[in-house]
C-alpha cells in the first residue's frame, strides 16, 4: 500500500492555486503519463514483445529509424489525440505538424515531443527516455499551423521527461519548480517521490562526446583541456567524466547529482549545414526548462537556450547544460573568443 501522492494528485493540487483552471491541463497530462507507461511496459518486456531493432526507414533528420522509435511515435498521438485538449502536436518523428482527426475536439494546448531519446541505446539494453513540451495555441485551434508551433522556450507551459532506467520515472516543471515521480509498477501510478529537485552550482563531473573533440570550436576545447588537466591544471581540480548518449539519462543525473552536459556546435556538423545536434522544441527547450527551474543554467555557449525564437520545427541547436557556475564559465570562454576575435579584426 503505498500513501505518497500520485502524479494525477499532484498537478490537480498545482492547478487548483491557478484560478480559472478548467481541468484541461491536468487531462492532457494524464494523457501524456498514460502514453510513457505503455512505452514505459513496451520498453522493459524488449525482445519479449518483438519491439527491438530497425523499423527499416529514415525520419526527416534522415537517421534510421528504430522500431520503438515508429511504435513510441504512434502510442503518444493514439494517447493524445482525442480528449479536445490538443490543437495539433509534433515531433522528431514526423516531418509535418499532426492534425488532430475530424472525428475529435480541438482544444487550446500544443503538443511536441522525443518520442524515444537515446535511441542508439535501446538494442545494447541502456537507459532510454521520452521528451515533452507544452506551448498555448496562440494562433487559430481550429486550423493550426507548424509557425504556431515556433515559440520561445520562455512561453513553455510545461516540459517533462520520463526516463526507463532501472526504475520509470516521470520529471516534471510547471514553472513552479521541479517534481521526479517513481512508477510503481504493481499499482500502475507515478509516485511523488523525488520533491523539489535542484541542481548543485558546482560540480566535478561533464558529459560530451569527446569523439568529437577535434571538430570543437576553442571554447569549448578549453573547457574539457582545463578539466582533463585535473590538479595540474588551471581548475587544480580533478573531474569525471560520463556519456550515456540519452540526453534524458544525463539530464537526471545532473538534476541528481549535479554536472554539466555538452552537445556543442562543431566543425563536422557546420560541414554538413547543420546547426546542432539536439532539437530545440523538443529536446533542447523543455530540457533547458526544467534544468533552469531546478536552479541550474542552460545555454548555446552564446545565448540563452530558452529565448531563442525559434525558426523551424525541426530547427537543431548547440547545447550547455546543467551546474550554474560551471555553465557560466563555459558561457564566459565564449565570450572571451568573441572579444578576442573581435580585438584582432
Ligand atoms: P535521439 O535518440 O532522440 O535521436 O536523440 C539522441 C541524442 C541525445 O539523446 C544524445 O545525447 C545524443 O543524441 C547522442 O549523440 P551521440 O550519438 O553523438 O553519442
Ligand atoms: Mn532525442
Ligand atoms: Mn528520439
């Protein structure tokens, strides 16, 4: 038997403080936790249940596509689409915005989503998760667009992630900080188990592809240098390191333990005309939302992730993330390369 509060208790005692609150919001969340349970399940039962490997095709980042990745897609937009409390939704899976069918109500809410992060992970059995944002429909409900879509971080209503590691956990930020809940498997409910996460400022510990290290910009080469040189270096410190390659997996950790996660901009990506690696509605700004709610700090290294308007759907974005004064410091080398560009031309 367990006492705690169900995620369900938790946000209706949230929207009760918000006057006028219809419910509307608390339903579409209810939708969105119903959706990462059935993933959640699909995820843990693996190769029982035939859901591992490739789907055979590409998605519109032209990556191969996994099976979980195609079938992960398909139970957030059956979960999601027809309690009215949608205008339209999107995601890494799909091109174009989902309209939601003729047959349902169209509500005030928007929709994006990862709907599998980290999905290299999922044959080798590691930690996988799902991304979430929900933005106003400013613009017509009835006849959404994919501009409606491009909004600031900042307008976010809500951002969450739910993470399948060892235990399935929901993380969640109303803009009134930041809740983990457990999911109890044998009653089917999340859990209120992790309140009021925050991040450290400082840490000892980065998360970066270091294969890439030789297409990094010097900010950021200098940053890792500095760590890696430990006591003998600048910092006179010793660092860790970790990757896990799922953006969900290292956020958690950082809201755990605290730490600072990179997929800065590099030479090989600006080769290729790409602009990042993660994508800004879905990975980079619910992300940045809920690390800054939990007092840490997220960036591009020269602006703030959150402000950025948006220009594409699809739009990828460098990312620095995670222990404010580290972030801060790496935001700083940038700025010094900036002035010393500057200085010499
Ligand atoms: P996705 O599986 O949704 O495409 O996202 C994977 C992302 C992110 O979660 C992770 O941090 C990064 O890509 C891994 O990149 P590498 O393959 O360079 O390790
Ligand atoms: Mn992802
Ligand atoms: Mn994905």
């Amino acid at each position: 038997m367990h006492n705690g509060t169900t995620i369900t208790q938790f946000i209706i005692e949230e929207q009760r403080r918000i006057k006028d609150a219809t419910g509307d919001f608390t339903s579409l969340l209810n939708d969105i936790v119903t959706a990462c349970k059935v993933i959640s399940n699909l995820v843990n039962h693996g190769a029982l249940v035939g859901v591992l490997g490739s789907a055979g095709s590409e998605n519109v980042q032209g990556e191969s596509q996994k099976k979980l990745d195609v079938i992960s897609n398909d139970v957030f937009l059956k979960s999601n689409e027809w309690a009215g409390h949608l205008a339209a939704m999107a995601s890494e899976e799909m091109e174009d915005i989902y309209h939601i069918p003729k047959q349902y109500p169209r509500g005030k809410y928007l929709l994006t989503f990862d709907p599998l992060d980290g999905s290299s992970n999922i044959d080798v059995n590691v930690s996988v998760g799902t991304i979430f944002s929900v933005l106003r429909c400013k613009g017509s409900c009835q006849n959404p667009k994919a501009e409606d879509f491009l909004q600031p971080g900042t307008d976010q209503v809500c951002a969450g992630y739910a993470l399948y590691g060892p235990s399935t956990m929901m993380v969640l930020t109303t803009g009134n900080g930041v809740n983990g809940f457990t999911l109890d498997q044998n009653i089917g409910e999340f859990i209120l188990t992790h309140s009021n996460m925050i991040i450290p400022e400082d840490t000892l510990e980065f998360a970066v592809n270091a294969s890439n290290s030789r297409f990094w910009e010097a900010p950021v080469k200098r940053y890792v240098d500095e760590c890696q040189a430990g006591t003998d270096g600048a910092r006179g410190k010793d660092f860790n390191m970790r990757w896990i390659a799922s953006m969900v997996a290292e956020v958690h950790r950082i809201l755990t333990r605290g730490g600072v996660f990179m997929y800065p901009m590099d030479s090989k990506m600006a080769s290729k005309g790409l602009t990042g690696k993660l994508r800004l509605m879905y990975e980079a700004n619910p992300m940045s939302f809920i690390v800054e709610q939990a007092g840490g700090m997220s960036s591009t290294g020269r602006e703030r992730i959150m402000e950025m308007k948006p220009n594409n759907l699809h739009q990828r974005v460098p990312v620095i993330l995670g222990s404010k004064n580290e972030v801060r410091r790496i935001v700083a080398y940038h700025d010094d390369e900036t002035r010393s560009k500057a200085s010499a031309a």
